[in-house]
C-alpha cells in the first residue's frame, strides 16, 4: 500500500469509474476486507476501470461528489437516508446504482445483554430494504440472502466472500500435540457455551489435546469448566492477529445455532481454515452446507455430541487429518481468489446498466483520482498494479467513527468532543455538525442540524432531525416544516410522513393524519410504524379485521418485531382469538419498551385459554414492571 500521491495511475482517465461506500467500520476488520478492500483493489486492476471506497462518514466521498459522479456506485449495508437523494439523482442521470447486502435485514445474533440492541430503530430498520428496493440491482454475499431478499430486487447477484493470496504449504505440525481452536465476538457466545460440553470430553480423553480460543474478555468465564493448563487465551483483535492465531491451531470448530441471522452468514470461517492448513470441522448448516464435503475437505456436525464424535474420529485418524486440510487448501486455490472473481463483479454491472438503457461506460473520462481526494488529509491508500484508491483512514473518520462509539455506550460528553474536534478539522463537511446534532441539548443541536443542511441541501436526514429536536422544545410549527422539508428532498423516505401524520393525529385530524401514514407506508413499505399508527386508528374505530390484515402484512416480511406482535396480539384479544393472540404476545415480549402492557395483554390471552395460573404470574410481573 502507498499513498495517493504515489499512485502509478494518477493522472488517469479511466472509461469506468466505480465508487464503493460502506459502514463506518475498522478498515482492518473481516468486513472491510472482504466486501471491500480485496474486490475493490481485484476491479481496480482490471485495464480501464478505477475505483474509489470510503465509509459513510467519509467527507471526501461527499466533497468530491464521487457518489453522484461515479458510473458505477456500489452500497454496502448502509442505512442512511441521505443516500436516497443521491440514488434518485443518479436514476435520473442513467448511472448505476447497486446496493450489497452481507446479512440478514432484521434478525440479529443474540445480544441480549446489550440493551441498544433489544429495541430497534424502526426507522433505521427500514432503510436497506429501503435502499435496496430503489438501486437498480442488488448484490449480496450468500445464496440464502439470495433467497431472503428476493422480493426487494429482481436484478441480483450473488457474490460470495474470497481469499486474495492463495493459501501457502502448510507448516508442519507437531505430532505429539493437537490444538482445537475457536474464535469469535461476543454475538457468537451462545455458539461458544453450547461445545463447551464437547471439548470437556475430549480433553479428558485425549492428554495430547489442547484447546485454544480468541474472543473479547468477558467470554472468558465461559472456558471456566475446562482445565485451565490446557487452555489458551488470545484477546479478539484485527483480522490481522486473527490470522495470526490461526497459525498456531490444528483443527478449527465452527459452530452455528440454527437462527436466521446465522444461516445467511457466509462460509468464510471454512475459507479462512483452509487457508492456513486447519482442519475445518463445521456446523450442519447453510453456510457451510455446499463448501465442505465431510471425509473430503471438512466435516460437519449437526450438534454437540456429534462434534465430540467428529473430533474424535479426526483425532484418531492422523494420516485423514492431514490430508483434508490440504484438499481444502486446493480447492480455495482454484476456486476462492478475489482477482479471478472481478470480471463477473464487473459483467453483473454491465449487464445491468445495458437492461436499464444506460450507457455508463467510455461516457465520461475523468481524471482519476479525482484532485479533491489527492489531499494529505484524507489520508488515502493505494495499492500496486491497481487503479483503487481507498479512503477510510483518515482523522476526520477516526474522529467520528470514535463519537459514534462514545454515543453507543452512552459516554456522550466525549462523543461530543469528538465530533467537534471532526468539525475542526473538517469546517466544509456537513458530517460533523450532522452527527453532533444527535448529542447536543435541542437548542445547541438544531443550530448544528441547520448548519448541516448549510453545507448539503441534499441532507433529508438533517432536516428530519432538527424535526425531531424542535418538537423537544415543543416548537411543533417549525418541526413541521422541517419534516416537510425532509419529504421533499426525498419522498421515498416515509420518516417524515409518519411524524407530519403524528403531528395531524395529535391536532385532530385524522383523514389527514391517516393519508400521511399511507403515503408514508406506500413509498416505505418496510417501515412498521406508519402500518402501526393506521391499525391502531382502524382498532379505535372498530374495524379490527382491517387492523389485523394491516399488520400481518408487515409481520410477513419482519415476523420478529416487537412493535407489530404485540399490536396483532392486541386486535387478536379483542377477537377472542386468544391462541393466535398469545403465539404473538409472547413473541413481543421480551424485546417489548413497554413490557408491561405486553404482560397485561399476555394476561387477558391466557385467561382466555383457560390458562389462570400463567394469567397470574404475567399480571404479577407487569404489577412489578409498574412499580
């Protein structure tokens, strides 16, 4: 890597110019790399092709006005609205938008014990079905998102996760010492918990076994039960000393609870073992289904007692242990390197761009990098025989990728000295004021969310924040015409409709507030509170079928939230149709704001059923909640 200034290619006029945005995001993590970095740099080498990527919070990306310019922009799992002005802007330029998406819309992984994460942002959550829904095709990492979200886009691809370098001889391993090895965050602890069991028995079977894990320290406790001599612990890291780890382990484990956010997950953790001669011993489950041939190239286990069979069986069969690693090795060789992958990124554009009529490539040959992005401060990166030029690094980045992480915990004094010192640093870019308008009080975060619409007229997310904010301090004329002013810069939006709705309903309008929330559900159709605000009007009015059929059409496409379960669970109460009522209630539940409305409601079901005893302990519980 080198940078800007260095590049072999500055100068260039190349006939193709992509841009890639993704989340603010580590550039020396798992995702970046894979999703970025390596199928960027594989394009960029391509002859006529350059490449610019950055993160959402990357003001060159903005400044340069490579998002609207570019011929080809790809969105990787961005949910940000101010992204749907540029998509329209580029529709109406006959340029290519592609939107990627790496993993599931709406499941999670259990992090229950995170409580940002047990109540989403309904309206963040309707963005990447959003935005995927209005690029011009879609791309994702895995057959089984293929599947998932084959309703949002009939132009799609599928794209799995590669190696850059093909994997080197494997070291020679020592004969008299067996590592099994594990690695993975925090998401992934339910995983961990459940072999635990599994590597207990081995251990007490097998003296020449080891065990060695590379997680986040408060997984720690969980390798508790195995004998602490023979356990190793490597604190999680980049992917860099992930590598690292995999070097000193034998056979590596990857298991999977059967949950839909881990079944569209890719099969890189197999990818990532092959490359360093690991024997790779795998969940039963999509990601790994198709890749690992068991006996050939990995095995698979359906649960733990048939890993404790597996691993006994590799352990016994030195020679087959060693032989299948080095199959794997092969086939990623010949199958799973980015640079032999490009030129069907590449045909999928095309293809696309000629279905829809437009002429991207040779139109226009800018200079590239464009002059903007050559400056110091964005700090870009270049790499050898490829015209890619990668932003991310930059202070201005690290600044508020580090508020970002501040606001999260709720630390938001140094979120706020962050975003401030980015403001500094960067006086021209309407990110910083963005973002600081979400942590300052109401009268010090409009005058940011004003200075941001300065600075990009184009920001709806500016305009509906500093809704948002007025409505605070109780300034309901202004907020208004804020979130009016949002809906113009993009209608697709539907933000702004449900709050101008609200607004109608509050003032006794309800024909106008019920034309907002349909409009707003009609041009987002992923986003449940619109559909929540009509049902509960339609349950007020007596028509509950009405409200029933509204929002089971919501829980058709999102059957986990909380939000839309307890409200059908409600309407099915009140239709004595308590079985049903109850199958929802207890869905909502636990993800519930408003737990104990969930519980009485709960309660009244179970009645119902015939169920007293669970009726009173769900009474009991929301009677505490209340206290």
């Amino acid at each position: 890597m080198s940078s800007s200034n260095s590049s072999p290619y500055a100068g260039d006029r190349p006939g193709l110019l992509i841009a890639h945005v993704g989340p603010a995001e580590p550039i020396d993590e798992g995702a970046a790399t894979y999703r970025t970095r390596q199928p960027c740099r594989a394009l960029g080498e391509v002859p006529d092709v350059g490449v610019i990527s950055g993160s959402i919070l990357s003001p060159g990306l903005f400044d340069s006005r490579v998002l609207i310019n570019a011929d080809v922009l790809v969105i990787r799992d961005v949910a940000d609205p101010d992204l749907l002005p540029i998509v329209a802007a580029r529709r109406r330029r006959r340029k290519l938008t592609v939107y990627e998406i790496t993993r599931h819309l709406f499941a999670a992984p259990p992090t229950a014990h995170e409580p940002a994460a047990r109540f989403p942002d309904l309206v963040q959550r309707s963005l990447r079905p959003l935005l995927a829904r209005q690029a011009d095709c879609l791309q994702v990492s895995t057959p089984a998102l293929d599947a998932h979200c084959a309703a949002l886009n009939p132009r799609r691809a599928v794209f799995p996760n590669q190696l850059w370098d093909a994997p080197p001889p494997s070291p020679a391993r020592r004969p008299d010492r067996v590592v099994i090895g594990w690695a993975g965050s925090r998401v992934h602890r339910d995983d961990l918990r459940a072999v635990i069991p599994a590597l207990a028995g081995i251990l007490e079977r097998h003296p020449e076994v080891e065990v060695a894990v590379m997680t986040e320290d408060i997984l720690r406790p969980l390798l508790d039960p195995l004998p602490a001599g023979r356990v190793s612990f490597t604190p999680w890291g980049a992917l860099a000393s992930y590598y690292r780890f995999l070097e000193t382990i034998d056979i590596g484990i990857a298991p999977l609870a059967p949950t839909p956010y881990n079944r569209s997950l890719a099969d890189t953790r197999f990818m990532e073992y092959a490359a360093h001669g690991v024997l790779a011993v795998c969940a039963d489950l999509e990601p790994y289904r198709e890749v690992v041939r068991p006996g050939e190239t990995g095995y698979l286990f359906a649960d733990a007692a048939e890993l404790e069979t597996v691993l006994e069986r590799a352990l016994v069969e030195g020679d087959v242990r060693a032989a299948i690693p080095a199959r794997a090795a092969r086939y990623v060789a010949s199958e799973r390197l980015e640079r032999r992958h490009a030129r069907d990124r590449l045909g999928f554009y095309l293809s696309v761009a000629a279905q829809m009529g437009f002429e991207i490539k040779g139109r226009h040959r800018t200079v590239f990098p464009p002059s903007d992005l050559r400056d110091e401060r964005h700090a870009a990166m270049t790499f050898e025989d490829s015209r890619y030029l990668m932003l991310g690094a930059g202070e201005v980045e690290r600044l508020l990728e580090e508020g970002l992480r501040h606001k999260h915990v709720g630390e938001i004094a140094e979120a706020r000295r962050c975003f401030l010192a980015a403001g500094r640093l960067a006086p021209r870019s309407h990110l910083p004021p963005l973002l600081l308008g979400g942590v300052e009080a109401p009268a010090a975060a409009i005058e940011a969310l004003s200075r941001a619409e300065a600075l990009n007229a184009t920001s709806c997310q500016a305009a509906y924040l500093r809704g948002v904010r007025l409505l605070e301090i109780g300034d309901v004329s202004d907020a208004a015409a804020a979130f009016e002013r949002a809906r113009s810069i993009a209608p697709g939006y539907g933000a702004p409709q449900e709050r101008l709705g609200m607004l109608a309903e509050a003032a006794g309008r309800t024909d106008d507030a019920c034309r907002l929330f349909e409009e707003a559900a009609l041009q987002n159709p992923t986003f449940a509170l619109p559909i929540a605000r009509l049902a509960e009007i339609a349950q007020r009015n007596g028509k509950i079928d009405k409200a029933v059929g509204l929002l089971e059409r919501i829980l058709a496409d999102d059957p986990d939230l909380s939000l839309t379960n307890f409200l059908l669970g409600r309407a099915y109460v009140e239709l004595h149709r308590y079985h049903q009522a109850r199958v929802h209630l207890l869905r909502a539940v636990d993800a519930s704001e408003d737990r104990a409305a969930v519980l009485t409601a709960l309660a009244t079901a179970e009645r119902g059923l015939g169920n007293h005893d669970a009726a009173k302990i769900a009474l009991e519980e929301a009677r505490v909640i209340g206290m």
